[in-house]
C-alpha cells in the first residue's frame, strides 16, 4: 500500500476487504456440505431413509437454499461488477464464466432439491442412481467453479479495491501537500 494512507484509510480498506472473508468462509462451508451430500449417497446406499439420513439432506437443503445462494447474489452484486467494467477482456471471459456457472448450479439444485426434499420428509421415492448423477456434476461444477474464484477473480477483486484505495491515499497526500505548500 502507498505510504499517504491514513490510519483511518488503512481501516476502511480492511472494512472494504472483509466482506472477502465472509465470502472465503462460505466456500468452506460450500464445500463441507458437498462432503455431507456425499455422505448422504452413501448413507443411503446402506440404510435407505433412515432419520440420519433426513437429517443430512434437510441440513444441506437448508445450506444451499439459504446461505449458498445468497453468496452468489453478493458476488452478484459486489464482486463480479468492478472486474466486468474493467479493460481486462481475459478477466471479463472469466467472470461471465462465474455467472454462467451460478445459473448451472442453480439449475443443478433444483433437480436434486426435488430428491432431497423427499430424502429430507422421509419418503423413499426418490432414485438413488439420478441423485448420485446429480451430486457428481453438483460437486465437480461447484470445486471448479469455487477455485477459480479464489485463484483468480477474488485476488483480482482484492487488489482492485487495494488500488482505489491507495489511489485515494495519494489524492490525499497531494492535496495535503498542496495546501501545506
């Protein structure tokens, strides 16, 4: 960072990057519930509806209907606008990747919600083959998608909010200087 920042500066900067940990933290738990719904095929492959297994499903319903989908509405909404506005084509490809996967998982969801839904009310007419298939693809799509946002789009979201505010801290000093001058 440019040595003009203030220590007012400094803590709006950590306050603009925060919402990155929250984010990072949902990813964590993104994954965590992936491992859960895993668990839950096998689960299933072994003891069909069982109440363990209603747990397990409506606790990755409740994850992914609440709290993953609000994630994608803040990357939405925060994130992925700076770095589609800016001259890095690259960049943009990639973000409107990110886009398009969050319709793809959200299309994905909805299929298996219908099969965990009848998992999580404890009715057996839900086909273990097609729920297996569909937390295969639910799964690759969501670490693929998960690693290049922390790879690549958050870094670059990161340092982009760094730069307005460095360039911030610059305004400042020069102006500091010129009244001082």
């Amino acid at each position: 960072m440019a040595q003009a920042l203030t220590p007012e500066l400094q803590r709006q900067l950590q306050a603009r990057l925060a919402p990155f940990e929250a984010l990072d933290a949902c990813h964590a738990r993104v994954i965590e519930h992936l491992q859960v719904l895993n668990r839950l095929i096998d689960h299933l492959e072994r003891h069909s509806v069982d109440a363990p297994a209603r747990e397990m499903a409506a606790a990755v319903m409740r994850f992914f209907e609440t709290e993953a989908h609000d994630h994608h509405r803040d990357e939405e909404r925060t994130v992925f606008p700076p770095l589609l506005a800016g001259q890095d084509l690259e960049l943009v490809r990639h973000v409107q990747r990110l886009q398009l996967d969050h319709g793809w998982l959200e299309e994905d969801w909805r299929e298996l919600a219908l099969q965990l839904s009848a998992v999580a009310d404890g009715y057996s007419w839900y086909d273990l083959d097609a729920l297996r298939a569909g937390v295969e693809v639910f799964t690759a799509l969501y670490h693929d998608h998960i690693a290049l946002e922390e790879s690549l789009i958050y870094p670059q979201a990161r340092r982009a909010l760094s730069d307005e505010v460095d360039g911030l801290g610059r305004r400042l000093a020069e102006q500091r200087r010129a009244y001082a001058g």
